[in-house]
C-alpha cells in the first residue's frame, strides 16, 4: 500500500495525463457512438452503435472515479500518512521545533526545564564562528528593520532560526529561518516596528540535519520606538 501512494504522489502529474488523454479518447468514441445511434434506422445497427456508446459512458465514469480517487489520495491520505512515506532526502519545517523519534526499547533522555533567562549567563551556548549572534551585540539596542549578523554553521548543517521572546516568557515568536550555512554573516532581518519597547531576547537555533537542535546562542536586546519620520 505504501509503495502504491508514494507511486500515486510523485507521478500524480503523469497520472493525470493519463487520464485525461483516456478521457479525451472516450469522449470521441462517445460522441461518435451517439451520432451514430440517432442515424442509425434499422434494429441491429441501432444495437451496435448502442452497446459502443454504453461502453464508452462506462469507460468515461471509470477515468472520472479514477481521477478523483488520486485527487483524494494525494491531497488527503498521502499527507495524513508521512511515517509511511520516506523521501529520498529529509526535509523538515524551519519553523517548527525538532522532535526525536526513540527506537523501540531505546530509553528517552531526561527533560530539562530551562531555566528563566535572568539565570543564564550571557551567551552561554554561542560558539563563535558556529552558532553565534554577533551583531546586535548582548544588551545592545535596535529599532526599526535590524539586520542580525552571526554564524549559523555546524557539522551536517540542516537549518537555523532566529526567534524572540519576552523576559520573563519562554513564549518564543519565529522571525525567520535559513537553510544555508552562515559563518560571520547576515543571518537575516528582525522587523521590530511592531514590538512594544522594551528589553527582549533574541535566539538563534541551529539544527542538524537530522533533525537535532544544538544549544541556542541567546542575547538579551533592548528594543526602541522607532524614529518618526518627518
């Protein structure tokens, strides 16, 4: 069953030309066979030309129900399924937070609570030239459209995000990803216009690509009103 779903997924475009050239082909037969059935005079023939035009119409309704059979198995059962659809190379949500999948007996690594941001010793997980937010710097201050430089770089480099969050919250909010390795570059812009003023934290999170986050390198930024513009 997999195997046909994972064929019905990635040829659903040839699946669809073919059936729609089916379509096509039995359409004219239909269409011939009804012209012929209201030409035809004598009882035989009258026969003939209606046994070809009901198997055309039964042909017609096969490709019809076959097209929205794979129209329903791509759009509903494919995506509902993707444990049983392994893809050639990983890919993964930028956005999303990593998840660890235990082996059958495999014991699950011990939970930890993150401690409150006011305990953590500042950049205490940034690497430099790795995982590292260097601009803005650590109790810097921003407004407006900030561009964030650093590095984004690990062995089996999948992606990195950048996040923010208040204080006092671990309510983190995504600003962007990447899936490009950066080393000692932009990493991309933090649109601040909307955010009430104020201290903030900012986190990049790198992840490998096996899906395994490494430490995230944190800064606390303080956020400015934007400067009106005349």
């Amino acid at each position: 069953m997999t195997e046909i779903l994972r064929f019905l997924a990635t040829y659903q475009t040839w699946v669809y030309a073919v059936l729609g050239a089916g379509g096509l082909l039995f359409t004219i037969r239909f269409l011939r066979a009804w012209d012929e059935l209201r030409r035809s005079a004598f009882g035989l023939e009258r026969e003939m030309a209606q046994a070809r035009l009901n198997q055309a119409a039964s042909v017609l309704v096969l490709l019809l129900l076959g097209t929205i059979a794979e129209f329903s198995l791509v759009t509903f059962v494919v995506p509902a399924v993707p444990e049983d659809m392994p893809l050639p190379t990983p890919t993964v949500d930028l956005l999303a937070t990593p998840t660890v999948t235990l082996a059958p007996g495999e014991t699950p690594p011990p939970t930890t609570t993150p401690a409150p941001q006011g305990n953590i010793p500042p950049n205490e997980a940034c690497v430099p030239g790795s995982i590292a937010i260097s601009d803005p710097p650590q109790d810097g201050s921003v407004a407006g459209i900030t561009t964030i430089r650093g590095s984004a770089d690990i062995p089996a480099f999948g992606f990195y995000k950048l996040e923010y969050a208040p204080p006092d919250k671990e309510a983190w909010q995504a600003i962007l990803a990447g899936d490009t390795p950066v080393v000692d570059g932009e990493l991309g812009q933090w649109n601040t216009t909307p955010l009430v003023p104020g201290l903030y934290r900012l986190r990049l999170v790198v992840t490998d690509n096996q899906g395994q986050a490494q430490p995230p390198c944190v800064v606390r930024v303080n956020v400015l009103a934007p400067t009106p513009v005349p």
